[in-house]
C-alpha cells in the first residue's frame, strides 16, 4: 500500500479542533497505518456560523480550529482565546449596548479586527484565513468553505410571534438561546448561490484520504456538503471517504447535534447519522463510517447501506484516545 501523503478533513469547531489535534498528533508519531509521518492535512472549515458583532467579521469555527491548533485555545471552554480578558464586554455592557450574549474576548477582538480590516480592504475570507495562520501555525492549510457569506438561520417557536415561530442566526440559537427550545428548521441563507473557496475543490480531487471528522452532521458537514460543487468533488474523488459518528448513545457528545439532527427530520443515531451521509456507491458521500463500541448494534445497517463499518470507542478524552480513532478510521477505508 502506497504511503498516504495528503489529508483533507471537513470541519466545525470544538469537535473538528480536537479530532484534528489527535490526528496531528497520531500522524506525527506514526501511528496511523499507512499515513506517512509527513503527510500534510488540509482542513475544509465551514462558515455558515460566521456573524458580524459590532461591526466585526466573527469566524468561530475557523477561530476554533486556528486557535486549537495554534495553542492558543481556551482548553476549558474549547472556544475563544486563553486567558481572556473581558474589558470591551464589560464596557459595551456600561454602554447597555445590546448583544452582549456574544462574548467578544479582549485578545480575540484583535482577531476579529485584523481580519475585518482586511476583509475591507478587499481580500477574501481564504486569503485573510491565511494570513491570520502565519501568526498561529496551525500545522494544517486552513481553508474557508466559502469566500461568500453565508449564514445558517434556525428557526424556532416564539409565542410571542405573531406567526408562532422567529429566525434567529446560528450563533443566537446556540449561544443566546443554548439550543433550548425545539429548532424546527434549518435554513442556510446564501448556500445555493456560494461557490467553493480557492483550493477546496482540489483539496476533494487530489487528495489520499477525506475524513468526516465527529463534527455536527447538519450545520458543520451538511453546510460545507451543500457547496455547489463540493458533494460532487467527493462523489468523484479518487480517494477514499471515511467519517466518525458525532452521535454516541443516541445523543451527542457535547453541542446541540441532536437538535438540529430532529429539526432536518434524520434520526439521532450513530448508525442513522452513517446512513444520512450515505454510500458512495449509492449517491452519497461515505465508504466508511465508524459508530462508538456502544452503538455496535448500528453496524449492520450500516454495512446493508453500502458503507464500511466498525464500533470502536470515539470519545476524544485526550490525544491517544483521538489518535486511536483516526488511526481506525484509516484502517476501515485502507487497511
Ligand atoms: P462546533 O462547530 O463547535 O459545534 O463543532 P463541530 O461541529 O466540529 O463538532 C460538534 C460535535 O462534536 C457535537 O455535535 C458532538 O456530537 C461532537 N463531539 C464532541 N466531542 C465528541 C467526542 O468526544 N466524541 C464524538 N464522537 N463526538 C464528539
Ligand atoms: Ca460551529
């Protein structure tokens, strides 16, 4: 078997950061099999999450991954800079300036306004991207799903409404609202109309191996799927396609997969999420798909469906556990 060289991963935030940490980390120490020590990792990051905060182009699942891999990532909340300070916070909240459920971090507001200014100026999200990972070398190329704007919008109930139901952004959902009211749809305003950033398409076509990593099946891989152009690239890409359940036990591990997961109308299951991806050989993007040890009773479907699978343990409690789950899901698809 030919050494895999090239890595292209398709991520959120929090749960694409840590799987990337344990595949950089499993891949450096050579324990991935068939993954060569210096194989280079391309990240597909969605950007349907991005909002504008007082005027600042937020990125949060680029931050994330930036900052995770950067090591400048708060480890306890998984988001936002390490020893924050929140003076600007505290003196919008003086102002009673409204929008203060979205905390902007003294530290991080320094992101968000290098990367307005140039956005600006004129440069594209890819571009501004890569000049912000000079500063934090993420050891991976980090590329926006998207140059274009692009927006998930949940919609939710709302008595006080005079239709019953509001839409809110994303970001208001999960962060005002903790994802505590039923979302009852999904809507992405501007995705049909976005074409891919510059490198993604290639990233899909030439490329060794393409993972899912456990990130929100609908609002971080659904939204970087529904790219023009993109569910295409991996329906054709030479390269094998392999993901890991974001859904343990019939509920996720952290974040509000479930939610959204009802709100499309797919089933909360580890095997169910697999079978929503779909099979390569049947239209959709997926040869192999790894459920958590305790969801070993959704492989058989799994496989009916067409799709490589396995139960191994998926929980990212640190490095070696991570490492462990890519090194298995390279085994599935290339072993
Ligand atoms: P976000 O953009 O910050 O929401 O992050 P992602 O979309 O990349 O990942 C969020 C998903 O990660 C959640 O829906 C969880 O189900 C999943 N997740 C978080 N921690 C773990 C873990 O340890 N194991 C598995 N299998 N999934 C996890
Ligand atoms: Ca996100």
């Amino acid at each position: 078997m030919s050494d895999v060289e090239r890595i292209t991963v398709l991520s959120g935030g929090m749960g694409g950061a840590k799987f990337l940490q344990g595949l950089l980390h499993g891949i450096a120490a050579g324990i991935l099999p068939g993954v060569s020590p210096d194989a280079e990792v391309t990240v597909v990051a969605n950007t349907a999450d991005d909002l504008w905060v007082h005027g600042l182009k937020v990125c949060p699942d680029l931050d994330t991954v930036m900052y995770t891999l950067g090591d400048g990532i708060d480890p306890e909340r998984g988001w936002g800079r390490r020893e924050e300070t929140w003076s600007v916070r505290e003196e919008l909240t003086a102002y009673g300036v409204d929008n203060t459920w979205f905390g902007l971090g003294d530290r991080d507001v320094a992101t968000h306004l290098v990367r307005t200014q140039m956005l600006e100026a004129g440069y594209p999200l890819s571009a501004v991207t890569r000049a912000l990972c000079e500063r934090w070398q993420p050891g991976v190329r980090l590329l926006p799903m998207t140059d274009d704007r692009v927006e998930t919008h949940v919609a939710v109930t709302d008595e006080e409404a005079p239709s019953g139901r509001r839409v809110v952004h994303f970001q208001e959902y999960w962060v005002r609202l903790r994802a505590g009211v039923p979302a009852e749809a999904v809507v992405v305003v501007g995705l049909e109309q976005s074409t891919p950033g510059p490198g993604v398409l290639e990233a899909l076509r030439e490329t060794d191996l393409v993972v899912l990593p456990p990130s929100n099946p609908v609002v971080s891989v659904g939204t970087i799927l529904g790219v023009p152009g993109v569910r295409d690239a991996l329906r054709d890409t030479p390269a094998p396609v392999v993901g890991l359940s974001p859904i343990v036990g019939g509920t996720h591990v952290r974040g509000m997969a479930r939610q959204v997961l009802e709100a499309v109308g797919v089933e909360v299951g580890a095997g169910a999420v697999g079978r929503h991806y779909g099979a390569r050989s049947a239209g959709g993007v997926l040869d192999g798909w790894l459920v958590d040890s305790r969801d070993a009773d959704d492989v058989a479907a799994v496989r009916e469906a067409g799709i490589a699978c396995a139960a191994v343990p998926l929980m990212m409690t640190d490095h070696d556990a991570t490492a462990a789950m890519a090194a298995a899901a390279v085994s599935l698809v290339l072993g």
